[in-house]
C-alpha cells in the first residue's frame, strides 16, 4: 500500500474550526494574533491549529511552509498599512508633495509597526530571502506606491531608484532600531540594573554604557520625520 504524503494527510484533515471553515485571511489573522502576544518563536503550526481548533494539518491548505506563514504575516503588515493610507487622500502635489507624502507613508508604517512589533524583524529577513517577483503583492504595492509619487512629481528614473533605496533603508532601519530590545530586567525599577548595565565591561564600553539609557528611549514619529527632512534634503 503506497506511503500517504503530507499533501494528502493535508486534504484529509478537517479545515472546520472552532470558528467555522476556515480562510486564508482567518489562518493569517490568527497566526498575528499568536505572534503579538507570544513572538514569533512562540509560532508554529500545530499552535496555530489549537488556536483555530483545528489539526495543523488543514493550515498547509492555506499556508504551505512555515515560510509562508512568515511571509503572510509580511503581507498583513503592508496590507494593514495600505488600508491605513487609504482611508485618507494623498498629501497632495505643488512644491515638495512628494516629500510629504513620503512622509505619509513612512508615518504609517511606524505606527502599523507600533502595533505589530514582533513582525518588524520580518519586514527585514523576508525580503532578504525572497525575489521582488515572488513577494506577496502588499508588499509590492509597498514600492510600487513610492515610486507612483516621485514618477508623478516627474522625478527621473535615476533619481527616484537613489531615493526610494533611501527611503526604504531609513524607514525599516529605524522601525528596527526603534522597537529593539533594551531591557534586561523589564521590572527593575533602578534604569541601570534594568538596562543590565553590570554585565558590560565598562573598561571596554565606556561610551554604550554612559548613553544606554538615552539610546533607551524612543525617537517615535519626530525622529523619524527629523531623519526623513535630513535624508531627503
């Protein structure tokens, strides 16, 4: 009798949940869900099947790899900065509406990222591992869009490749390094203790340790808009 694959335990693997038949859009939602609260290492197909009440199985219907679930949770981050975009027009052309409207967009990945921290990282080493053509099509409308609006403020070719590889670096850098982890004992009253600051060897670390707690703090939506006005000229 021939072995059954994983593709066809996959089919025979009930898809009806706790919360009925389950979707595509249901299995990423709740994989966000499970990834706000526990991490991305607390993901994993047979905790999101618990989660949905269903075998772990039936998800590969809907994702067919854990890389695709990274990939997905990618999606609903850009997916969910797009709808947030889109809910209010443009900031409009005349002198310098392209820079506020990259502004616009900036603004909005920081506060999507604001809700969703722990899929930051993704943004990054997802887009490292992926080809442009094979990404999901949020993430593409992502760069579409920026290039849209210096296309549109007849920016040349050139020149709007030089500012949208800027822009994406300095955005995505600074959501990394604005929700990077700093706290060593998070429930330590003491800023030095709770920074871990007693585990650098202040003979080789003088300057970190001295500006540790300052680089503790955020730089939020002013920092970035500073970086973006400096960056863009």
């Amino acid at each position: 009798m021939p072995k059954e694959t994983d593709d066809g335990r996959a089919r025979r693997a009930s898809d009806r949940g706790r919360y009925g038949r389950l979707s595509r859009e249901r299995v990423l939602a709740t994989a966000l869900e499970v990834v706000d609260r526990d991490g991305l290492s607390g993901l994993s197909m047979r905790k999101l099947g618990a989660e949905l009440g269903v075998e772990a199985m039936a998800l590969y219907r809907y994702a067919p790899s854990k890389d695709a679930l990274l990939d997905g949770l990618v999606e609903g981050f850009c997916r969910e900065v797009h709808q947030e975009l889109d809910q209010h027009p443009p900031a409009g052309g005349g002198a310098g509406g392209w820079r506020r409207e990259l502004h616009r967009i900036a603004l909005a990945n920081h506060g999507v990222a604001l809700r969703h921290p722990n899929v930051v990282p993704l943004l990054a080493t997802r887009l490292l591992s992926t080809p442009l053509a094979r990404r999901p099509l949020p993430v593409q409308r992502g760069d579409e869009r920026v290039l849209a609006v210096l296309h549109d403020a007849g920016i040349g070719e050139r020149r709007s490749v030089e500012i949208h590889r800027c822009f994406t670096a300095w955005l995505l850098g600074y959501l990394l390094v604005e929700l990077r982890a700093m706290d060593d004992e998070p429930g330590e009253p003491d800023p030095a203790f709770r920074l871990g600051l007693h585990r650098m060897p202040a003979a080789e670390l003088p300057r970190l340790r001295a500006t540790a707690a300052a680089m503790d703090g955020c730089g939020g939506p002013e920092g970035l808009a500073a970086g973006l006005d400096a960056l863009l000229g």
